[in-house]
C-alpha cells in the first residue's frame, strides 16, 4: 500500500531538534508508522514542536500538488506529487 504525506519542515524551529532528538524522532516514527490525518491534532502538535507541517496522508493515487505564491500572487513552483 503506497501511502505519501507532503512534509514542510520550518528552518527557524530546527534548534528543536537538537534540544529533544529523541522526541523528533518519536514524532516522526508516529507520523511514519501510522500516517497523519485531522483527526489526529496530537501528532500534528508533536510534530508542530519541531516545526514541521504536513499534509494528510493519502494513497499515492491520490494527486497531491503544491505550489508556493508570494503574498502578491506570483506563484515560482509548482510540483505535483503523484
């Protein structure tokens, strides 16, 4: 069963790691072993604390894109994850 989740990961909080590398790695085993979804605020907030953002997880038949836009309206990427 192919399941994908799209991660972002905020450069400002990587210091967390570092302060508890135990407890990333535990929240990223948590999202790895069973997926994240909304009903699942917990695993969102632990990952959260390391600044890190996900999408849903979702089979990977399902297309998936991102695309990044300044506060203007320019988009500069767009990659579709399928």
């Amino acid at each position: 069963m192919g399941n994908r989740t799209i991660v972002e990961f905020n450069h400002d909080l990587a210091s967390e790691i570092d302060r508890d590398p135990e407890g990333f790695i535990r929240a990223v085993r948590n999202m790895l072993n069973s997926g994240v979804n909304d009903s699942e605020s917990g695993k969102r907030d632990d990952l959260g604390r390391f600044g890190i953002r996900t999408s849903p997880t979702h089979h990977s038949s399902t297309k998936a894109e991102v695309a990044l836009t300044t506060e203007g309206g320019y988009e500069f990427f767009r990659k579709r994850f399928s």
